[in-house]
C-alpha cells in the first residue's frame, strides 16, 4: 500500500519534472528561432549605405535606415526625459509616504491600470489629445505617447528598488539631525541608484520597439527627423511596418527585415548591456 | 551628580498597544548607563524615544516627560533636528551612508555648522581619532565606507556621530553584529568616550553591562524593574526578577 502511493507520487513528480522542462525548452526555442531568422533574413540588407542614406520611396535604389534610427532615437530619448522625472517623484512617494496609504494606494491602482492598457489606445489617446489639435503629426507626440507607456514601469523599479534601501539607513540619517527631503534624495536614493538607472535603461528597451502608439502619432517620414516638433518623425518600428506589410518590393521587404535585425540588436545590448554593468555588487558587511 | 536626561512617567504606544508604562529613569551626565532586560521589554523603544525617532512612524507615540537638561524634548515646539544633533545613536548594524569615508564624517558637519575645507577636514580627523579609527583610514579616506570590515563600519558610525558634538549618545546593541575583537574594541572606545559624551546603551550582553556601564536599568514588560549603579544591580539586586534576569535564569 505504502510502496504503491510512493510509485504515484514519484510518477506525478517526473510528470511535472517533464512539462516544467518542455515549457522551458519551448519558451528557449521561440527565442532562438525568432532571433535566428531575423539574423538570416536580415543580415542580407546590411551594407554600409544602408546605414548612412536616409529612407527613400517605394521602389528607389540605395536605400537606408539612418533617418528612421536617428528619429527613434529623438523619440525615446524624448519619452525618456518626459516620463523620467515624474515616474521616480512617483515611485519616491510610493516608497516614502507608506504610512499614507490612501494616497499610496491611489498611486498604486492606476498605475497598474496604466500598465495593463494596450498601447494602441494610449496611440490613440494622443492621438486625439495632441495630434488632432495641433493639426499634425509629430515626433514629440511620439514621445509623449511612449512617455505615458514608460511611466509605470519606471515608477514601479523605482519603488521596488528604494525598498530594498535597508530602513535603518533611513533612521541613521534622520538621527543625525537630517530632513526626510534630504535622507531621501542624499541617502536613500542614492543608495539605490544603480538600480534606478537600471530601470530607467530597461524602460527605455522595453518602449523603443513599439509601434502602434507611433503610427498614430510620429507616423513615418522619408526625410531626416528634423520635424520632431511640427510633423512626421521617421522611426524604426513604423518603418519595419510599412517596408514589410505595404510594400509590394521584395527589396523593401529585405530592407524591413533588416532593420528589424538593427532594432533587435540594439534593444538586445542596451538590456543585456545594462543588466552586466549595473549588477549589483556585494560588499562584504 | 548633575542628571543629563530624565524619563518622567513616560509611557509609550504602538497604536493601541502600550509598550512602556510610567518609566522614571535618572541618566548622569558623562556616565554609561546600561540598559538591559529580555527581548520585546521596551529597551530600544525607551532609546528611540529619547531622539525622537519614533516620529518617522505615524502611528507611534510617547506621552509623559523625557527631560534634556531639564527641557522636556517630547514637546511639539522643541525642534527635532536640533534634539538629534544632541543626541547621537548608534544602531545594531552599521550603517555608513553610500559614500567615501570622509563623506560619512563630514555629512553631519556640512549638515550642521558652516566650516571651511580646512576646519571640516580637521573635525572629520578628530572625529575619527575619537572613534579609534583614524590610523586604519587615513589612507582610504577617499573609499567607499562600505567597503570597511564590520567593526570599522560601526566606529566610522560612531565617528559621524561624535562628529556633530552631540552630548548625549544613544547606543541600540552596537556590538550585537560584530566579533569578539571588534567587540572589544567598542567598549573600549566607549569607555574613552564617556569623558566627552553621555552614554545609554541597549545590551543583551550581561558581561558587557557590567563591565563598562556605571549605571544600570532593567526593563521588564515596558516597565523599569529596577536601577541603580552597575555594581549594586549586579551583586545585591532589590528585586527578584531583577536577579532572576541577571543570573541568566530567564530572558
């Protein structure tokens, strides 16, 4: 009796022991193949003019993705500075003011509501908030758009990483005769300050590959990004949308895949990139 | 002998909950009182009080009197960060702020006097030649105070504190962290810097009580049991749980 319930136990065990892995194996190989076949397909585009000449029309010779990397780059550098600022005042008064819940919580609910809204309605959103106002389309907008996407993420690691500041750091500040204001700006937060750039940094990988928030919003341009402010900004994601779903061009179709294949790179080091060099290391106690 | 800090029908609470009841405790200036007594009693409850620390947690309050050279601290209009450059603390574990060794030092300085380079930089070497720390840092002055060893770190603590010239220093378990050695080398320094600063300090270390401290409290379930000198407590104890706690029979 005992040794039949052990064999069923066991049995259960490497049943689970064997999904476990498959799910792994299964995550690992969608990974691999995606990467792999963006490598393939995209690689073939690569040469020195199209990384130099700026995008051209339908069926043009020589065409490059220059304008589109330095427009995302205006673009999420611009959603970065926007939503920087307020997102770690945020994740400072959630992590600061715990012994206020009502405003705490506030904070907390509708950034989660924030998080789990589809980027296609916060493009449209900004779409009717800005665009249609303005009368144009526009790099800034962009910003804006992925700004609004960034925020919770970057307030939430902020909050998670000044909690992991130890709280007697805290009162040994404030027991040597020092404001709140100034222990959380020169002692806690400086304390965890790896860990805030870190996901700042994260943040910004995460938005730099979305698109639906800048179709509506910085469009697309085949001219260099010199409209950020007054019309349609060039980008990498709508720029891989059009070549490759508008496009009747095998040769634009290519181009698509390879600036998919720069966008992969690049986001893969900026989040590899960051992780190596702001791991955090231990000191001895 | 002049009396430094005096609890006057101090009761404390977390909520609803009391944790100090109607505590009376004469603290002699230039003097260590040890405070002592089983886990949970209100030692370091009755230390927090006395810098006002408490107040970083809403729902903490004291009432009654704690007097500072005869000035009750707990009222409303004596301001807090004057009281806390007085009274210094030292906690269980070190606690050097995220940056260099002379930074830790100088912070409360810059927080607290105007000095010029030259001043601060003396202040910050008295402060670390009175935490017995100088001649291990004089040389990494500039390295993170994270990197130091345990031990160092707590007098590097120490230094930060002495540096502000507080008169009062509140101690909460300062060597509970740390090696014989480093132990050691804290009591020492402690009874160094009883000449300069009156010392309470939270031990649950018996031998320790009665190897430095002049003055002894033992706390009991939020109330002070007992107190007097260290030797009196420790060889002829007025109260029965009193001597039942220092033998070791219970706590």
């Amino acid at each position: 009796m005992q040794k039949k319930k052990l064999f069923w136990r066991k049995l259960a065990n490497h049943i689970f022991r064997f999904f476990s892995l498959l799910a792994v194996l299964l995550a690992t190989t969608a990974m691999l193949v995606i990467v792999t076949h963006v490598i393939r397909a995209g690689s073939k585009a690569l040469s020195l003019n199209f990384f130099l000449n700026p995008s051209k029309p339908y069926g043009m010779p020589d065409s490059g993705i220059a304008n589109a990397l330095l427009g995302s780059i205006m673009i999420t550098l611009g959603a970065a500075l926007l939503a920087t600022p307020p997102a770690i005042c945020a994740g400072i008064c959630l992590s600061e003011f715990r012994d206020r819940p009502k405003i705490t919580a506030a904070l907390r609910f509708s950034a989660n509501v924030m998080m789990g809204m589809p980027s296609v309605l916060v493009g449209l959103f900004v779409y009717t908030l800005i665009v249609v106002p303005s009368g144009h389309f526009s790099g800034l907008a962009g910003s804006v758009a992925l700004a609004i996407i960034m925020f919770p993420v970057v307030m939430r690691t902020t909050e998670d990483m000044l909690d992991m500041v130890p709280y007697a750091l805290r009162e040994a500040s404030l027991a040597i005769g020092m404001t709140r204001t100034h222990t959380t700006l020169r002692i806690v937060c400086r304390s965890a300050r790896k860990g805030l750039i870190t996901g700042i940094l994260l943040a910004l990988a995460r938005v730099s590959g979305e698109t639906a928030p800048l179709l509506f919003t910085a469009l697309f341009a085949d001219s260099w990004p010199k409209d950020y402010f007054s019309g349609p900004t060039p980008n990498m994601p709508v720029l891989i949308t059009e070549y490759s779903t508008n496009s009747p061009f095998a040769a634009m179709h290519q181009a698509g895949w390879g600036a998919a294949l720069v966008i992969t790179v690049l986001v893969l080091t900026l989040n590899i990139g960051t992780r190596i060099m702001f791991r955090e290391k231990r000191h001895a106690t | 002998m002049p009396l430094k800090l005096e609890a006057k029908n101090l009761n404390f609470f977390y909520g609803n909950e009391q944790v100090l009841f109607n505590n009376n405790l004469p603290v002699e200036e230039k003097k260590i009182t040890a405070v002592i007594g089983p886990s949970g009693c209100g030692k370091s409850t009755f230390l927090r009080v006395c810098n006002r620390i408490f107040e970083l947690y809403r729902n903490q309050r004291a009432e009654g009197e704690l007097l500072l050279d005869g000035v009750n601290v707990l009222l409303p209009e004596v301001d807090v960060l004057e009281l806390r450059r007085n009274v210094g603390m030292i906690f269980q574990k070190p606690t050097p702020f995220p940056m260099s060794v002379f930074d830790n030092v100088a912070y409360p300085l810059k927080l607290h006097f105007k000095l010029s380079r030259r001043e601060t930089f003396d202040r910050v070497e008295q402060a670390l030649r009175g935490a017995s720390l100088w001649d291990e840092v004089k040389d990494k002055l500039k390295t993170s105070g994270l990197a130091l060893s345990g031990g160092q770190q707590q007098r590097l603590c120490i230094a930060r504190a002495i540096a502000a010239e507080p008169e009062v220093l509140l101690m909460d378990e300062p060597t509970s962290a740390l090696d014989p050695l480093a132990t050691s080398k804290i009591e020492e320094l402690m009874v160094e810097l009883k000449k300069r600063f009156t010392i309470m300090v939270v031990t649950h270390n018996m031998q320790q009580a009665a190897r430095i401290s002049d003055a002894t409290a033992f706390f009991y379930k939020g109330v002070i049991v007992e107190h007097g000198t260290t030797t009196k407590i420790f060889t002829n104890p007025a109260n029965r749980k009193t001597e039942e706690y220092i033998t070791g029979r219970f706590g």
